[in-house]
C-alpha cells in the first residue's frame, strides 16, 4: 500500500512523515453499510455491521467472529436484530466476549445494549425512551468502568456510564447531554497517551472537523477540548475510531475524497497531531478495534464489500 503526504498547515502540524504498511489486508465475501464495528476478545476478531438484508424496519445486524484476522467471518445466523441502513453498531471487548450497543430499527430507533461471546445476544436491554438513529460508542476507562456514547434525535451527543450486565441487563447512570452536536455518531477511548490522560470523546463537525475532548463523570463540559483536523482540511464524512496505544493515539476516518486516513498524537494532544493519507478507498466510516498493540480497521468499498486490514 502507497501512502501520500498530507499538505496541512505548521498550526495543525509539527511533522509528518511515513505510517508502515498493513501487516495484513483482506476482502471478505460479507456486504453491507455504514460504519463497521471490531474490537478483539477471547483471541478471536469480533465484527458487527449493518448487513443487506432488507426487513420492514432497516438491515439485518450482523454479528461475526474470526479466528484468522479477518480473512473470513462466522456470523451468528441466531442474531434477528435491524439497525438503520447507513450506521452500525459499537462493540467493546469483556473478558471472552464483547459488549454490543445499535440503534434498534425494529423498536422506533430505542438504543440497545447486549452482550454476546458469538453465539446469540445475553441479557439485551432495551434503554426506554433513549432513542439514536445513529451509531453508538463503547469504551472501558483505565478503572474497568463501562461507558455509552450516542448521537440524540436533536443531534446533541450523550455520555453515560453503562452499569450491569449478566445477569440483570444494563442500565444508564451519569447521563449528561452534552452542548457538542454531531450530524454522525460519536467515538470513545480511554487516551493513555499522555499528560491528559482519561475518557475521551470524539465527534465529526457538520463542517467535516474532527474534534475531541475529555469527559468527567457528571459533567456536561468537556476539557482539554481540541480539534484536529480544523474546518475545510482534509474534511471528515462519517464517523470516526478512535484508540490509544502504548503511548500514542490514533484517529481513523474516511475523507470526503474517498481515502482512509489515520491520524496520531505522540501524547501531545492538543498541540500537535500528524495526519496521513493512503491509497485505500472507502464508501463507508472507518471503524477501529486494538490489540493494544496494533490497529484492525473495517470499511465498505464501493462494491459494498467488507475490507478489514491490520496496521
């Protein structure tokens, strides 16, 4: 894979040079749309995304698992859930499973929670009166605490610590509704890369900026408050991914030509931030899992397939 070099200005960048190339990149046979959900758990890759299959309310929600880095999926054929054509679901690794969140299609667009070690859904819940038409955020904090981000219908972001689990189901404590707004569904990694260390949100502008900023528990203001790609350059469309590792964190986004691109601060944020280009073309938002030491990335290309490549 050839990657170019960006042209930003000296205020957004202190440098720029060369990202290595994937250690693995694979088409898959699986079709779908808007933004693909990875996260790895249990030694296995899990995916989740909107699928093709058309119902009376959005797409089928499609669940799989590898065991080979993405070159080929199992899908959980037990899953009957819809989410909206266009969007995707969020995932987060828990012990050999992950944490699943959609907007429910099927049920006026009510955000739903569930956990799956890919055979079926446990303890799904639905969060009454919460509704999303777009997709979710997960993340766990340095201290294991569970956490849910979502676009609200007035496209205003939400934050909430996601309690419970199995058994009993899930619940919503700390909710803020935040003043930031988004037309996409916002991101969430806890950032270790630095001196501002915590949980971090980040969210597309209607104007194509990335930006980001930290959350307290509670609160409806962020800190350390930053935006990485300013109004105009190099502008977003879709989501975005976020992780942190070991000492660095990364942005992954589609741009408005078409081409993935990843971004990285070396603890620094919000001072400096170093983008990139590659050569890779995606119809869809660019989601992101972690090993902690490397990066999984997943995007439709134009022919709709799945692409998941390992950086």
């Amino acid at each position: 894979m050839s990657l170019r070099r960006l042209a930003l200005p000296a205020a957004a960048l202190l440098a720029i040079c060369l990202i290595p190339g994937t250690a693995a990149a694979y088409t898959t046979v699986h079709t779908g749309s808007g933004r693909p959900a990875l996260a790895l758990a249990g030694g296995r890759l899990y995916a989740s995304w909107a699928g093709s299959t058309s119902g009376t309310y959005g797409k089928q929600l499609i669940i799989g698992t590898s065991v080979d880095g993405g070159r080929t999926f199992t899908k959980d054929n037990s899953v009957v859930e819809r989410t909206p054509e266009g969007e995707g679901p969020a995932l987060s690794a828990d012990g050999p499973g992950v944490r699943l969140a959609w907007s429910a299609a099927n049920n006026g667009n009510t955000l739903t929670v569930a956990y799956t070690g890919g055979a079926g859904l446990q303890c799904r819940t639905a969060l009454t009166g919460v509704r999303t038409d777009r997709s979710p955020a997960l993340a766990a904090d340095g201290a294991g605490i569970r956490w849910i981000a979502w676009t609200g219908t007035d496209s205003r972001i939400n934050v909430a610590r996601l309690s419970g689990g199995c058994p009993g189901g899930f619940s919503l404590q700390d909710r803020v509704t935040l003043a930031e707004t988004t037309p996409y569904g916002p991101a969430l990694v806890f950032d270790d890369s630095g001196a501002e260390n915590g949980l971090l949100l980040g969210w597309t502008g209607a104007d194509g900026s990335i930006n980001l900023g930290t959350v307290t528990t509670g609160s409806a203001v962020l800190t350390n408050r930053s935006t990485v790609i300013q109004p105009g350059q190099q502008p977003a469309t879709g989501g975005l991914g976020l992780t942190s590792h070991p000492a660095d964190l990364y942005v992954w986004f589609r741009a408005t030509d078409g081409s993935v691109r990843r971004g990285y601060s070396q603890g620094c944020r919000p001072t400096c931030f170093y983008v990139y280009a590659s050569e890779l073309q995606s119809a869809s938002a660019v989601g992101v899992g972690t090993d902690g030491f490397h990066d999984t990335i997943g995007y439709f290309d134009a022919r709709g397939k799945l692409n998941v490549a390992t950086y």
